[in-house]
C-alpha cells in the first residue's frame, strides 16, 4: 500500500484526487496540507467526502512528508517548485499538478508565468506526464509534470496527426472550450455563477499559458521547431469538461485518418476512437479518465477537423495523476480509473 | 456470479444501473431488453457505456430470461406488471423500478395510474423495498417494489420522527424539488432543455402518484391511518438530485431531534445524518447511493425543518435497486455502491 | 424629465435599474457612484449598457446630488442610512433599495443586521414601497424602503388571504427558491459558479433577515401580531428568478380563494392572478415587473398552496422602485415597466 | 399602424417575434396561425405573453391575410415558399423567418433541404435580408429571406475583411457556437435538458445548413467564388446566444484592422465594434438585436481572430425580421428595438 501525500488539497483538483484515491486499492492517502484551512477536518471541507476521510489539513510548516512515497500537488503555480528538491532528495516521487515543470524552456516559463523558477536544474529530470507521448519516461521518473487540461486533449488530438506527418504545421488551429471548473476554486468575479452561466465568451485570445504548453508537445512528436499554432480557449456555462476542436491542413490527401487513429491508441486504454462521423460529447466522459476523439476528413477539401473531448478534472487533472502515479509504481496503469462515466 | 437481465434499458434508470453494474463485482449483465432499439449496440445508444458492455439490445419478445438470476425492471408504468408472474414462476428475483407494485390498495393505484393491474394477487408478496424501513423483507423477498424518487427521500427524513411519535400528524408538509432527470427520458415539450433551464416551477400540486406512495410507508411506520400529507413537488433546472424540506409540528417539544436522528441512522451505510445547523446540497450525494438529511429544530415555535437530498437516480432509483439485490442474495449491502459523490 | 441620482451601482440591482432608467421616457440618469470603480465608464464595466450610458462612474465623496429630483441608492446594509438625512434636508427623494429602512422595530432591525443604525428616527417617516399594500402612502412619501425580493412574492401571495380573514396565522410556512442573482455581486465561494452550478440547498434556515421583514408586513396585514411564519429559503441553480411556495391552512373552507385573489388584484397592472390550476414557472416573469401568483385549493383537506413567482431584480428590486418612483412623482405606475417577459 | 400576420408562430422564434412586436409603436399584430393549436389563446399558450395578445391561433386554412401589410412566417423548411406567392399577388409583403428563400442556386437548395422547391421563381425576387449588407434592397423588397442566425453573425464578422481585401479566401474556419433555442422548439431526444445541460459538444461537421448559406454571402462581397469555407457548429448549454469564433490569415500584415471595423460599422446601430483586446460575451447582447464584434490580430503571425456574438433570436432571427419590415416600411430602423440587453 502505497503511502501519498497531498499538498494543497483545498481546490476542485484536490477534491477530484481525494475521490479518486479513496477508490484506489493501493493507495492511502497519509496527510494534506492547506495554508488556509489547516487544522479542520477534510470532510467539514468536502461534505461529498464524509466517511472517507478521517483527516484534518495540516499546516504545511509542521508536515514532515517522510513516511510518504509519492506526494501530489495541487497548488497555484510556483508553490510545487519550492517543494520538488527536498522531497526529491528524499527518495520521495513528486507529481506536481500545477505548471511549474510543464515548460522546458526555463525563460518561456518565466515570461508567462511571470516569476523566477526556483529549481530551473530540475526542469530537466521532469517528465511531462502525458502516458500516450511518454510512457518509458513516465515509469522511471521520480518528477512528474502532469500535463494542464487544454493541452492534453489538444495534444491527443494532434498526435498521430503529426507523427505520421500527414499535415502541415501551419496553421493549426485549436479552438478550445472549457467548462469552469477549469478555472479553479478561485473567487473572482469572473468565476461566479451570475456571471458566466447561461452565457459564453472566448479568453485569452491574445495569448494563453497553454499555447506554449501544447506547442512544446507537437514540436517534441513531430521533431521541429516549426509550428503555426493557434490557440483560442472558451468558458462554457458547464462544470466539467474540455472540447477541443483541432482544425489542420493534410499534406496528404489520400491519408486514412480513421486507420491512423485507431492504429495509434488502439492499446490505450484512457483514448477512445469513435466511430467515422461521430460527435462526441463532454458529458461522455464525466468524472472519468477517458479521452474521446474523433476525426472528420472534410469534403472537397485538404481540411480535416479533430475533436476530442476530456474531464478535465480526471483526465485533464488528477486521473491523469494517478494514472502516472500507477506507472511510477508498476501498479497496472488503470489502477483506480476504471469507473464509468457519470451520464447524464 | 450473479446474472442479472434488464427489462427497457434506454432510459435515464436504464443507463445508471448498466453504469452501477458495471462496476459491480458480483454481476454479470447477460442481456437487455428494448423495443425501440432493439439490434442496436448497447455502446451505441450510450457512448459513456463504450468499453463496458458488449451486449446489443433485444426485442422482449425473444427473449429467455431462464439463465438470469436476477431481472430489473426500467420501464414505464404497466409493463413490469406484465414480466412478474412468470419470471417468479421461474424462480426468477424480480426487482421493478417502475411504480407497478409499490401502492398495496390496488383500487388506489389504479386510481392514480390510470389502468387495470394485471396481477394484483402479487401486491401482496411485493415487499417495498426502502431497506432503512423493510430490511428483513428485503433479504426473503423475490419481489421488490424499488421506492420512487421522492418517496424515498422524503421517507427517511421523517421516519425517526414518526417512529418515535414526537410530531403531529397533521399537518405534514412535504415541499419537494427535483432534477430534470427525475422525469425520465420522455421526449415531451416539457423536458427541453429551452423550457426548464434557467426556470423554476412546482407541478402536480393538485396530486401526484408519489403522495399516496408516501403516505402509505408514514402510515405503516406510525401504524396509523391519520395521516395529513401536503406534497408538492417541483422542477429545477439541474440534471440530478431531490431536495426534500420537511415541515413538522413538535408534539414533543423537549424531544432531542438530533439525537433520534443519529439513533435511528447511526449503522445505516447510506443515510448520513449531517450535523446540526447543516444544509445538505443535492450535489454532495451526486452519483452517490448516500441521502444526506440535516434536521433543525426552530426556535421559538414547536416546527421543525428536516432537509434530504439525494441522487434520485441512484438512491432515488438504480442504485437503491442495487442495494435491495445485495440483500437479497446475501450479498454485502454496501458491495459495489460505494463510490465517492462527484463534486463539483 | 426628472432627474436622478444612483448611489452603489456596479451590482445587479445596479444594472437592472440602468437598464429601466434606459427606457424610461421621463427620467434621466445624471450620476452614479462607485467607491472601488471611480472613474470607470459604465459602459466599460457593464458592455451590455454600451451606447445607452455616457457617465462614469464617481467616487461619493465629491457627489453633489443637489441637481437630483430622485436618488436611488443599491448598496450593501448600512451605506443608504448615511445618505438619507442629508438628501431628505435638501428635499430630493430617496428610494433606498437595501433594507435599512424596511424594518420599523429598531431592535430587530439591529439585531438581524448586526450594527446600530444611524438614524432612527427617519424609520416612521419611511414608507415601505409595496404599492399593492401602501400605494396611497408611497404617494406621498419623501423614503422609500423598497421592499426584499422575497418578501416581496411572499407578501403578495398571503395579501388577500390574510385580509380577508381565512386562514389560520399559525402555521404560515413559506418555502422560497431564489436564483443565485438574489444573492448580488459578492465574490465569495458560495456564489462561485462551480459551487451552485447543477445543484439545491436550503439555507439560513434557522433565521434569515427577510422572515422578519415579511411577518412585519403580514402582521400589518392582518392587524395583529399573532403570526406563526416558518421561513426557509433555497438557492436554485438559475440567475433570476423567485418562487415562493406558500402552505396556509384554511378557517373558512368554503372560501373561494379564487376570486378572492381576483378581487384584490384585478387592477393591479403588476400582479397576475393565473387561471385555476396554474403553476407559474419563474421565466414567464423574467426580466418584467410581473408577479404571477396561482392559488390552488388541497382537495380532501383543509390546506391552500399559493405559488407566487417574480424576477427578484425587477419586481423584487429595480423595477418595484421605479414602480414607487412612478407614483412618488405623480406619473403613470406603469411607465416604464410594460417591457414583455423575455422566454425563453 | 400596420397590420401584421405571423404564419408558425408557436414556437421561439414567433413568441419571440410577438415580444418584440408587442412594443413596436407602429404595428398591431392582426393574426396568427398554426395548425396544431388552432382555437388556443396565445396568452394560454405563452404566459409570458398574458395581457399583451387578446388573440387565438387560427388554423391557416381559414386565413385571409387581405387585412394584412406584412406577414410573417416563423415556420419549419417548405411550408414558407407555399404562401409567398399567394401574399405577393396580394401586394402584402412577406418576411420569411426560414430557410425558404435564402439559397439563390435552387440545386444548391434543394440538395440540402432534400425538397423540391415550390416557387423557384420568386428566389431572384427575394432579398437576403442582413441589412449591413442589403441595406438598399431590403427598402424596397416585397419578399425577404431573412438570415440565420449563424450566417448572421459569422457573415457580420467576416464582411470589413472581405470587402477590403485583406485576408486570404482560403482557409476560413468558423467554429460557432449556438445556445440551444437555436435548435428550435422541436420535441426530439436530442434537445432535452437532460441531454445537452452541463455538456458541450459540435455537430454537423460533415456539413450544415448554413455553410452555403454563408459561403453565399462570402462570395457575393467579394465578388468571387472561390472560398475555402470550413463552418463547424456546436451546442451550448445556454438558452440564447451565438458566438462565431473566425479564423483567417491576413494577406496583407500591416492593415489596421479595428479601424477596418470600425469603418464599416460606425453608423451601424446594431453592430458595436469592441475596443481593442474585448471579449465579448453571448449574455451582452441578450434579448437584444445587437451584434458585438471584436477583432483581434495575433502576434508573430499573420493569423487574425474575429469574435461576433448576437442572441440567436432576435439579431440572428425575429428582431433582424423586425430591422427588414421597418426598412421595407420606411420607419426609422431601430423602432421598437432599442431595448437594452438583458444582463445577467
């Protein structure tokens, strides 16, 4: 029985992880830590969670994580980064769930991120936890970042798209929608219910930390610095779930996409190819780990659309989590994660 | 192994309990029934089903149920009706979601259903199956009445009170709110999302087939005919979840609510008596078997105000369905309907 | 043309009432203030207000109201009460849409807003502007307190029943159901959208500032003080909206509560008496200055259910203070506010 | 006063119609027909509309539309084009809502409502009726095809760009998003609430309706037919409002674009350019005939986004019928649609 701590647990990332791994049957979750609610029981926090938890959030001064052997977290950015060496130095495996080791390119981050990197050194040891593009890596790593919620169905999208270069690297155009959870437990204006219910709007149009995110990804599958990304996110009046709707350019016009598809994740557990025509939706995969996609080769035309749909709290966020956190351990990969999608 | 048939599985309670089963590790489903789609896939007609069940659906009328153990009913009313003689005949455990075989006064039901029952002389062996109340009859019955959604919330929030005699019998006041799911998935002006989204409204107020089923279990709890039950149900814009408030009058001012609460519930796997000053949200049981219920004695007056919330298609229905199965085969009541309420 | 002033306009009683005064052909809005957004536009902070408002928004402390005929303020408890001796002095009226003026016993009043009030002796000369119940007093009023978004319906509802002596004043049990707008503009996790979005909760059951606000007004009603009033109020999932949901037990069953309903309401432009039978859904009030009520008799008992509907930000705010504004200033009631419900 | 008649008008977009015609000063509302709720009040049908139609729905067999100036028709595909000849010959001018006349090419039409055409000869007489771009030949068109809602917005956004000449014909993609009012009030699975609430999802990506519809219009202002269209709709959890994300690269880099919209649409009163940098929300224009357009030009690439919201029935359907009828009338444009957008 594996031994996980939690460091901030207090978000709808950290809810999602507890429910996940209240179900997990090699997992025992040992402590959680919250600056603002330290000492109250997780449960008074979460009704959804009584009798599930018999934990109080802890402090982070007085936590001593060494009894633990992974520890998560689920923090705004640049709080994961101040944790990795020590727990690292440890022997102790860290999935940071927040951005802080997304980002290669130490001033690329520290451009959008708008901070210094405390541990640039460890930038290169993380691995980006996104099974499908980096499994081998995945099992031996002991730093995890675990991918954001637009890029990993965006990057399953394109995927065997670019491997098998049958489309042009410009444009690519992803028009992206997410419901608000996505955003967080953040109180804001901009996240209350009076403000973004029955109504939709575009953000960050004039750029997203997500777009370097993602072009970090095609780049690394396709061996080329050369990508004409385009990258528009959404607010949907919903609480879960990312649509992602991929626009490309074939370069090869007789290429069967379907084939490509389904030969590509034929294997993977956590990717669903639909059938040729289908529209998946966003509640098809609620509160589960599974990403589904389909493709569209368009009539009279090179252009082909890509749509693929995710939670993005468990596929998106803390599934994704676990499902590394399995193969760090050698635990089978769907460990935990098997549960049917909640519809409707 | 049990094998396990399902009768109409295309509605919302069709789609809940293929997602419980699945999950279930003592069912196998071995075949469903639907006139309306029958031949097609299973996956087909429920994408987040895909992965899970490779069954198709199959006309009633082919279909041997002789190899299943246990058969579920997800039908309107009057059809199950119809299965129960000879599946029992057969020696074949019945469970019917529908309302065939809840109202034992078969002029009463009659009344309120609007047709003739088919085999009344099974009412009496039908044991309803709300196992907070009729535990024993579950574990011996080989035919349940599964409860109705609102039934069963508003049951056990006031089966302590009624037990011990502390409230007048009238006036009962029953102001229930539901999920749009509640109304199944009847394609009628009324269901669209363009008339009940962003809307609230009751329904019903001059009566409804759930008050007489009501009233029926609080006057077998009192053991009493004098019953006098307000109940007006209403419509929410939200996909699941019952939100029952209960108004009562003390006859018993001195009487410790909290405590009788606690008493009654106190090893009951699925109804969690909040703390007191709570205020139960219907999405802390989502997805869940649990009912939440808080009771708040008020001040300065002899009322008093219980609050339930449940999933009414799991509690509500599936999954109360799944409970009643467990006991009836003497399996762990809890087994396979214990995962963690998904929130947000 | 008269002039007006609004103090606190950057919520959504703020809004609703730019978006009346907008249309309404005999008022002008000279100047609005706003502590946190001085010097912003309107337009900028409310787009949907672009081209109907030039004015930016004003810090209060360099507000000269004098050139005002009518000041509304919309401000949190405790701001209005500032303003109100000094306008009064200089005979600009006063609608005051917060509740610092609503209750008439200062103690209570103090007790349930927790701060002392800094002038009491403005409460007798305070009218409560419910023009179905105090027209003729609002008439001639220099302060309006401008009636809450519950006790608005809720009054309405019970108004004829109580005058006409047919029911019992104990128990009264008001359940209402109010959109998250109800709540304003405050950025607190409760009002997040991932908080309420597809989910119901009671709240404030054990004491809510408005139950002594409406029994105020049923005792006024009714002429004495007995009135035993259960109070519970719910947050629905849905921006605008009240329904309230009122369970009165009858003294003279042989009343017709039908034409009794018509009787008191027959000429009011803004009260709808449905046809018998009816349930108001909260959208065929939404956006008007309409509140829908429908009374239904309990067959086999003698019990009434009144369901009473409003968009709480007009008839339950902004459009019931112009409505008082309107008869203040000898102009039609009506001006203004004949705009057609928007639905869906 | 003109006398107006409304074929079809039970569903949204004629209660829609009858909301805005209520206000309209210098139009009365004579009749209205539909076959299925013949002999019901309209108030008994739309509540919202009580006390503002005094009328009943007519079976259409027995209208004389003689009394009539212009007439309406807010009707499914192929039941428009059978009385627009009938109403010409009788000198009354028809608006037709649906999708009757708005294809010139009668193959092209016929292809994609897989219908013949009953009229063809009246599809050069009938004007498109998108004002911004007709303008003169709506004055004087006895029939007119008004637009969609997703040619409407999409086609608004698009015109500054093609007009000028500054983007390349090939790629566009509009991937537009429609809240579910814009599916009509058809009674299918598909528009439940309890399918499509909380989820997201695109359709018709094989092809829709309004892709050659808006091509149509691409084409005729830039007087080419050579377009690289890709239309992509999707549907939202929201009851109004569209919104038309558009990509395109720019062919010439250094043109000023906001001042290419702000150009074109300056004297518009329906189309409001966004400052530099907006986002505009579907809910900004809500229950108004408003369009917002903001445009945004990427950095470090010749990519430019255009985002254009409208609410689907009025600007995208009954309020842009209204803006044709007041131009084809020669009363000012804006009469009877000035109302401020409905926020939140």
């Amino acid at each position: 029985m594996l031994k996980a701590g939690l460091i901030g647990g207090t978000g709808y990332t950290g809810v999602e992880l507890l429910r996940i791994l209240a179900a997990h049957p090699e997992v025992s979750v040992e402590l959680i830590t919250s600056r603002g609610q330290a000492g109250k029981r997780v449960e008074d926090h979460f009704p959804s969670l009584r009798g599930h938890y018999g934990l109080q959030f802890q402090s982070p001064e007085n936590v001593k994580f060494d009894r633990c052997d992974i520890v998560f977290a689920a923090t705004p950015s640049g709080v994961a980064m101040n944790y990795a060496p020590g727990l690292l130095a440890h022997g102790i495996k860290f999935i940071d769930l927040s951005a802080d080791f997304r980002i290669k390119d130490i001033e690329l981050w520290e451009k959008w991120y708008g901070m210094g990197h405390s541990c640039p050194e460890l930038l290169a040891k993380a691995v980006y936890g996104l099974p499908e593009m980096n499994r081998e890596s995945v099992r031996t790593a002991s730093l995890i970042a675990n991918p954001g919620c637009y890029p990993t169905a965006t990057t399953l999208g394109l995927l065997p798209l670019l491997k098998s270069g049958v489309i042009a690297h410009d444009p690519i155009i992803v028009d992206a929608k997410s419901g608000v959870t996505g955003a967080g437990r953040v109180v804001s204006t901009g996240n209350l219910y009076s403000e973004v219910a029955d109504s939709f709007k575009a953000y960050g149009v004039a750029g997203h930390r997500h777009q370097p995110e993602i072009r970090q990804s095609l780049c690394q599958i396709s061996g080329t610095d050369d990508m004409g990304l385009t990258f528009v996110p959404h607010l949907t009046p919903m609480l879960r779930g990312i649509h992602s709707t991929i626009y490309v350019q074939l370069t090869d016009s007789s290429a069967d996409l379907q084939t490509l598809f389904e030969s590509q994740y034929g294997d993977e557990p956590f990717v669903d190819v639909m059938p040729v025509g289908s529209h998946p939706d966003t509640r098809s995969v609620r509160a589960s780990n599974m990403c589904r996609i389909a493709v569209h080769k368009l009539a009279e035309s090179n252009a082909a659309v890509i749509l693929a749909v995710e939670d993005n709290l468990v596929k998106g966020a803390a599934g994704q989590a676990v499902q590394n956190m399995n193969l760090m351990f050698g635990l089978p990969e769907t460990l935990g994660l098997t549960s049917v999608p909640v519809l409707p």
